[in-house]
C-alpha cells in the first residue's frame, strides 16, 4: 500500500536496471551530504499552535508573480524516461494538474518545443556550456516558448563523482535522446565507445564552464530576458553576491547531495541566508524534502517555497504521469494536515516561532 512518499522509494530497486537505479539514487562519494539532508529534519522540531479555527487550510502563493496552488515545485532532474516513458512530458503533464511550477533540466530527454505546450508555469534549468552559442541559442528559445525564468546551477563547474556510476559504467539507455540537444553540435553526446567509468563524468567536460564568475549572472539576463534564479548556493555571502549581480532569487541546494560530498545540509542554511538577504528576495530550497512538516520548518525558517527532486522520479517509475500526481497529491495533502495541526491557516502563517532548534 503506499501511504508516503517512501513507500515509492521503497519499490523504486526493485523496478529498474541497477546503473539506472544507482545514477538516480545515488550521491556523492561517501554519501553523507545525502544523508544529512534527511536526518537534519530530526533535529528541528515544531512549537505548534492550537485553538485559531484552522476549518480552512489555503496553500496558494505567488512564485515571480505566479499564482500555484501550494509551496511545493518540481525540481530539475535530468533524463526522466529512464524511469518511466512519459518522462518530463509526464511530470510537466502532473505540473500543469497540480498548479505548480516545474524546472526543465537542460539534460532533460523531452525538449522545450514538446513541454511549452504542456504547461505554462514551466522553468529552464541551464547547465552553461562552454559553447557560448549552444547556451545563448537555448536562452531565446526559453523566452519564445513562453518559459517564465531561467534557474542557472552553480554548484556543477564539473560533475561530483557518484561512485556507484563508476563502477557500473552508468550510460544513458541508447534507445533515449536528449530534447534539447537535437539539431546541435552536443546530439551524439551519447555515443561513446569503450566507456570505462561513468558517461556522465566523461559528459560533463564538455557541458560545464568552470570559468564562469558572478557576472555571467548579467550576462543570462540580457541573453534570456528572464528572471534569473541561481541554483546551488549553500553561503550567505554567495547569495548576497547572486543578489548584487541581479539575480531575481535563490536557490539553496547541494544537488541531492550529488556534487561536493560533507557540504551543509540544506535545511540549516535556510535561516543564515534568509538573515543576510532580507525579506524580500523570493527564496526556494531543496534537499531531502519528503514530508508535509519538512515543508513547514522550511517555510518557517524562511524559504517561500520547496522542490522535490528524487520522489518525482519514484512516482514516475511507479506509474508514470499518474504516478507524479499521486507524489504530488500526498505531500500536499501531508502540508495541509501539518498546517492544520500547527495552527497556519495559509502560507504567511507559518512563522519562525514554529520551529525549535534541538542540536
Ligand atoms: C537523478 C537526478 C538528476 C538531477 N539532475 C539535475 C539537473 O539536471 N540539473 C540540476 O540543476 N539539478 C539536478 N538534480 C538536483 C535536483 O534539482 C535537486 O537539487 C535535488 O534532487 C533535490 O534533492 P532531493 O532529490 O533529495 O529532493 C538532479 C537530481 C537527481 C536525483
């Protein structure tokens, strides 16, 4: 019976090849960051409260002047029909049902031109390649195809080693392609021969510009003529510089745990950077997010809004669209019951006195 989201994790082993398994689960090196962001939950606990007639619960809220139904957005994951072949037409599909807004991978296997159609709340996710008319060619499409910002990764100047992909030598299924690299120089970016190790590591020298500086952050503004939300940024002080450099938000995250392994737990730097910004700037987090009371201790301690990552996967893998409804259907309903059982009648009620820091 699945009652949460990780009954969904529970089958997700038993459904796919191994490598395929292993490239979505996995972390990091030794794990821990992945592990951390999941525990870190433990030590926050909630101060509820009670008698404020909480018969209705309202989720709305606003994201870049965006109407969605609930706090809760679908992240970027990258090559999503190797869990299931609705893959990113399905979770945009699930997106568009459920209100919210979902973030395009640029290493998605559906391209722009299949999603626009599908859902009008739709984010791009750029990995900035070296090749300056690869990405500035990917930056107008966003814009013409009706995309409503850009959410830029930083925390990938290369790939952090999944060693679990090594040693199965993960590649992408030959049977799949990637959307947004038909037509370019990066279309057989699949085709290597002879791999040892893992294809993405192999990948990534070709689609990541460790060169970049904040100002590239202008430079994807004047480009897309978007909003801009920096993805990966752990430290105040790289927030306030994203800020400084025109960026239009934030986005707290370690990549699942995917890149530098022992990085911060996400939960923990929600406040620290929340303090150093101000009220204003629109802030979003994810990392291990799987329960209704996660969302509420993140909103609390000061993010507008939360992604999910691996559980769309897990649903996707269960039952493909229907599954990514049924993923988003039970978190929503776990923060309408958290909410009612603390006292927050919308969004804005969820304050910071809610939370105590038990470390
Ligand atoms: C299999 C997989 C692929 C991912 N692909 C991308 C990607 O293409 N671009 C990106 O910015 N983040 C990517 N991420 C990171 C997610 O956007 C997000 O930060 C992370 O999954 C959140 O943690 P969670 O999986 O614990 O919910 C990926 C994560 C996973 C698990």
């Amino acid at each position: 019976m699945i009652i949460n989201l990780f009954d969904l994790e529970k089958e997700f082993p038993n459904k796919l090849p191994d490598a395929i398994e292993g490239y979505y689960s996995s972390g990091a090196r030794d794990e821990v960051t992945l592990k951390r962001n999941r525990s870190i939950f433990d030590e926050y606990e909630l101060l509820p409260k009670f008698l404020k007639d909480v018969s209705n619960i309202n989720t709305k809220t606003k994201i870049l002047n965006l109407e969605i139904d609930s706090p809760i957005l679908l992240a970027p994951v990258a090559m999503q029909q190797m869990a299931h072949a609705d893959g990113e037409l399905g979770t945009a599909k699930a997106a568009n049902k459920f209100n919210t807004i979902m973030t395009h991978s640029t290493i998605a296997n559906f391209g722009i031109d299949d999603l626009s159609p599908v859902h009008d709340k739709l984010f791009f996710q750029l990995y900035f390649s070296k090749d300056r008319d690869f990405t500035k060619n990917i930056l107008i499409k966003c814009k013409k195809k009706n995309y409503k910002a850009i959410v830029f990764t930083v925390d990938a100047p290369r790939l952090g080693t999944r060693e679990r992909d090594e040693r199965s030598s993960f590649k992408m299924p030959d049977n799949l392609k990637l959307g947004n690299f038909i037509g370019t120089k990066f279309e057989n970016f699949n085709n290597i021969e002879n791999l040892e190790g893992s294809s993405m590591s192999i990948h990534s020298d070709h689609l990541f510009d460790p060169t970049l500086t904040f100002e590239i952050i202008e430079w994807i503004k004047e480009v897309s003529e978007l909003p801009v939300l920096v993805k990966g940024i752990l430290r105040p002080d790289d927030a306030q510089n994203a800020l400084n450099h025109g960026a239009d938000g934030i986005i707290i995250s370690n990549h699942g745990g995917r890149q530098l392994d022992t990085a911060v737990p996400t939960l923990k730097q929600i406040e620290p950077i929340r303090k150093q910004i101000g009220n204003e700037p629109l802030l979003i987090v994810d990392g291990g997010i799987r329960r209704g009371t996660d969302i509420l201790k993140c909103i609390a301690l000061g993010a507008n809004a939360v992604q999910i990552g691996r559980p769309l996967l897990w649903g996707l893998n269960h039952s493909g669209q229907s599954g990514v409804e049924l993923v988003l259907d039970i978190i929503n309903k776990e923060l309408i019951e958290s909410m009612t059982l603390s006292g927050c009648r919308d969004i804005g009620e969820i304050d910071r006195d809610l939370v105590l820091i038990n470390r």
